[in-house]
C-alpha cells in the first residue's frame, strides 16, 4: 500500500487529530476571544465525517497497517455515529463554553476523543484496541476537571482512579489473550479460537472477564459503573453529554469487535461463555440502574443510574450470540444510534432548562411546561423514548434487542429479556414522574424561560431523531444489518 | 531448577494481586495510583513471559509482538499518571487534601 492509501484508510481519525491541532494552535496565536474556535472544530468534523462518507461511497477497503486497522461498514456506522455526536454537542455547548478559561483546549481536546473512539471502531490488533481506548479514556479524564471548579476536578479524579484500575485489569487481560493464543490480531486469535482447543478454556476465560472489566468500565456496566452517578452529577454538564453517549458508543464498538471477530459469534466453543457473562451484566446493570434511580432527586445523578440501566439494556444484544445471525449486534447498533440522539436529547434540555431555573433538583422542574413548552415538551418526548413508550425510537430499539435475544433460542436469554420488561416497568416509575412533575405542578414563578438558538436548533434536531427513528427505523435498521455482517465475514 | 513460564506467571500473579489489593483499599490518590502501577507492571511481567516461553504461537507469528506492546503500556502508564498527578496537585490546593474519603462533596 502507498502511503496516500495508508492516510486514507484511517482518513476520520487523522482529520480530526489534525483538527484538534488546528483548533489549539489557532487558540494560542491568535488574538484573545477572536479566533473561530467552534467554526473550526465544526470545519474538522464535517471533514471527518466527509471523509468517512468517500469511504462508505468508494466501497471499504478492508485491513492495513499489519492488519491493525480494518475499514468496514461496522467501524464507518460509528465514526458517523461519534461525529455526528460531537458535532451535536459542540454547537450545544457554545454558550456553557464562553465563560471557560481554557476554551482552545476543550474543544481540541473533545476532537482528540472522537478522533481516538474513531480509531477504537477501526481497531483490529490488541495493541492499537488498547491505545486507543487509553487516550479516549485520558481525554476525559481531563475532559470532566476542565472547569477546574471544586466539583469538577472532584469527579475528574474519581472517574481517573476508576479508569486507571479498569484499564489495569483489562491489559492483564490481553497479556491472558496474547499468551494463549499467541497473537496481538483480533484474527489471530480468532484462529485460534476456532481451532477449539478445550484445555485454553481457562485462561481465555480469564483473559476476557479481564477485557470485559476494562470495556465495562467504557459502558458503565455494573460492576464497572462505581464511578458514573459522581461523574454524571459533578462533571460538567456538556462534557457529561458527550461522554454518556460517546463513551458508551465506543465500549461497545470495540466490545462487539473484539468478542464478535476475535471469539467467535455463536460458532466457538467459548462464546456461550462469554454470553452467559454479559446476559449477567446485563441484568445487575437494569437492577441496580433501575432501582438507584428510584430515589434519587438530582436531575443529572438520575441520568448517570439511567445510563447504567440503559447499557444493561444494550448488553442484552451483546449477549443475543447465535451462529449465522447477526440480530444481536445489530440490534446493539441500532439501540446505540437511537440512544445518542435521545439522551443528547435529554441532557440538552436539562441543560438549557437548568441554566435558567438555577438548579439541578428535580422538584424545581415543577411546572415547567407551563414556561417553556417547547424545552420541556423535547425533554419529556426523549424520557419517554429512554423508558420505551411508542412511538418513539426507544421503544423499536427495546423491541429490536429484546427480540434478536428471544431469537436466539437460549432458555436463560428469555428469562434476561423477562427481567428486562420488569425493569422497562420499574424504569417508568421515575421518568414518568418526573415527567409528571413538569406538565402537572404548579410552578413558583410564571416567568418563561428561553434559550439559544443554537441549542434549540440541537434539541429540535435531537426531538426530530426521536421521532423520526420511532415512525421510520427502517433506514437506521438496515444500516445497523450491513455494518454487523461486516463483523461476521470468514476469515481468509 | 530451571525457571519456566508457570513461575513468572506466579510472579507476575502475586504482584498484580497486590496491586489490586491497593488500588482498592487505599485512600490515598497517590497509593491507589501506585497500586495500579503495579498491576500494569504485573501485565508488562506476563507479556514478556508469554513472549519469551509460549508454545501458542503460529508458524510466521512474531512473538516480539509482547516486547511491543509492553513499551506501548510503559508509555500510556506514564501518560496516565502525569494527568493523575496534575488532577491530584489541583484538587491537594483546593481541599488541603487527597484522601478519597474526605474528597466527597459528591456521594461516592
């Protein structure tokens, strides 16, 4: 390969690290307050997303770099998916950005991390995987204690020491990978895989528990999410927006990568194993999400055990493993597209509401529809779509997963998905009342509230994917299909 | 007695054990990230034992795939812990403190 087609390969991630190094350097040059910081960041992610869409139109062009990196459909649905995210939530987040000091590095800094998840999507070698999951991960270490105020730098440090021991257990977990099987490639070890050799049980069990602890921690699975209600409640809120997607959406890239390509979907001797593991996630993570959230009376702090129960519900798919289908992954893609523009939805109007009304609390909501109908009428549609009512997108992904894992033929998967329409009940409690809260009380004051317009341009859009998803998933199903069949193609 | 791969797997076992067992019961930013020093030193153990010893390898297969990643682990550990110390430095002159007990404004 020439080195233009070496540059073209990983095209998104090199054009967006680019960009952030644009952004920074025209930070420090020019003038104070007068260089197009957000133009800019805007400019390099509709590069990268431009460049991923040459690639999506000129066919995919398969492995390189030694077989670390592979462009196919799967990586190419997550690149659009991480840089349509950050986009969205740099053209929410100008006016929350204004009054920060360090304005060139946070807007760098949220293009390092999609450039890095980009890449994540694209990795197929334990090496770049690990790389790439720790600068995402360092990223947003800084990324949450940029404010530098008390409680920001509070969570900061306490998302790190969480990252920092999950990443230990996940790297002990590719030493296991490595040594039994003998390769660094997610195809190597696939060989290996496949050849089933019955005494390796244990140490690729051991090896992928590990894995599991380090890509759980991306997820915020339970017992990984010790550190998501802290995070959610003392980050600062545009920052927690981008992670709650973005961060979700890359674990479970590289997750279903990794065990889907490297394992073996359905057809190895280990994957019922692994399976077994997350429909066990699965369900600790609805459990505790669900029922965390019932008590609690912080807005963002409900999000972050929202989010929690949400993976638990992703993870579901992760578990639906059957040979010769591919309605598991797919169907974890398609929860993942819909849940980015439904909790973007959610955290951009508790931003834009709680900005005015001065507090986080739940019972200062009271009322609200009442001042601002349009802010809370996009809030209460994306709670409702978080909790699974029609028509929105949140049901048809709830109803896609549920079924890919009723599908695929294990006992154990139907009591999962039992456990699951529980939770989706017990989940109601606390989104239709705080729901209830806003349209039925009685506000203290009757002055409106109003909020920019950039921000309203992102909520009607986050709204319009909502319900656009709901009424029409047809377009947003297929793509998920061909980016999983991407994942199942036999090794040469 | 010869030294087989079992033996520094034992080792490197033992010193991630200890690792994790600080990491998780030590209050102290600092010890905890010491402890997760050791785990990732345990891993870097393991991989050049693998690297060195294991019969798994393919035909073609270059096992100084281990000697490669463990300097990427360095590299990332020290990445890592410059941004922990800098967090530590920031939170040590706002609260007079890096106790993971007493950082809890937020519920932990």
């Amino acid at each position: 390969m020439s080195g233009w087609e070496l540059v073209h390969h990983i095209g998104p991630s090199i054009a967006l690290f680019v960009g952030a190094g644009i952004v920074l350097s025209a930070d420090m040059l020019l003038p104070r307050g007068r260089a197009p910081l957000v133009m800019l960041t805007l400019l390099t992610l509709v590069v990268a997303g431009g460049w991923a869409l040459w690639h999506a139109n000129t066919g995919t062009s398969g492995p390189a770099f030694e077989g670390a990196v592979v462009m196919d459909r799967f990586a190419l649905f997550f690149i659009f998916l991480l840089v349509s995210a950050t986009a969205a939530v740099t053209v929410a987040s100008t006016e929350w950005a204004q009054e920060l000091d360090l304005k060139g590095e946070y807007y760098a800094l949220l293009l390092v991390a999609a450039g890095a998840m980009s890449l994540l999507a694209q990795g197929n070698d334990l090496i770049l995987i690990f790389i790439a999951l720790e600068t995402t991960s360092i990223v947003q270490y800084v990324l949450v204690g940029v404010t530098r105020k008390d409680r920001s730098a509070e969570a900061g440090i306490k998302y790190l020491i969480s990252g920092a021991v999950a990443a230990g257990l996940m790297i002990y977990g590719f030493a296991f990978l490595f040594g039994t099987t003998g390769a660094t490639s997610l195809d190597g070890i696939a060989t290996f895989v496949q050849s089933g050799p019955e005494d390796a049980r244990l140490p690729l069990t051991l090896g992928f528990v590990l894995v599991a602890a380090g890509f759980g921690f991306k997820m915020a699975i339970v017992p990984f999410h010790g550190w998501a209600p802290d995070v959610y409640q003392g980050g600062p809120t545009p920052v927690i927006s981008f992670l709650s997607v973005a961060s979700k959406a890359g674990g479970f890239a590289i997750a279903l990568r990794l065990f889907y390509n490297g394992l073996g979907g359905g057809d190895t001797f280990i994957s019922e194993d692994w399976a077994i593991m997350f429909g066990v996630f699965a369900v600790a993570s609805m459990l505790f999400g669900n029922l965390g959230a019932l008590v609690q009376t912080d807005a963002r702090r409900l999000l972050g055990y929202s989010s929690i129960a949400q993976a638990g519900n992703v993870a579901i798919g992760l578990a639906a493993v059957a040979a010769g289908t591919t309605l598991g992954p797919s169907g974890v893609m398609f929860f993942l597209g819909t849940y980015v523009a439904t909790n973007l939805g959610a955290f951009f109007a508790v931003i834009a509401i709680s900005e005015r009304i001065g507090s986080y609390e739940i019972k200062d909501y009271a009322g609200v529809f009442k001042r601002a109908p349009i802010l809370a009428g996009v809030l209460m549609l994306c709670l409702l779509s978080l909790t699974g009512i029609p028509p929105t997108a949140g049901f048809i992904a709830k109803l896609y997963v549920f079924n890919g894992a009723v599908q695929a033929g294990e006992e154990w998967l139907v009591a999962v998905v039992a456990i699951a329409v529980v939770n989706t009940a017990i989940s109601a409690f606390y989104y239709l009342s705080w729901v209830r809260t806003m349209a039925l009380d009685d506000p203290e004051e009757e002055t409106s509230i109003r909020t920019t317009g950039p921000m309203q341009a992102m909520l009607g859009l986050a709204a319009t994917g909502v319900l656009f998803f709901g009424l029409v998933p047809a377009p947003l199903i297929s793509a998920a299909q061909r980016a999983a069949e991407a994942l199942s193609v036999p090794l040469s | 007695m010869t030294i087989t791969l079992a033996h520094y797997l034992a080792v490197s076992g033992i010193v991630f054990g200890i690792g994790v067992a600080i990491a998780l019961s030590k209050r102290n930013v600092v010890a905890v990230l010491m402890g997760v020093e050791l785990m990732l030193n345990a891993s870097n153990l393991a991989f050049l034992a693998f690297s060195r010893f294991s019969g798994a390898f393919q035909p073609g297969t270059e096992p100084l795939a281990g000697h490669t990643f463990v300097v990427f682990v360095l590299t990332v550990a020290a990445a890592e812990a410059a941004v922990a110390l800098a967090m530590a430095v920031l939170i040590y002159r706002r609260r007079e403190t890096v106790d993971l007990d007493r950082i809890s404004v937020l519920r932990w």
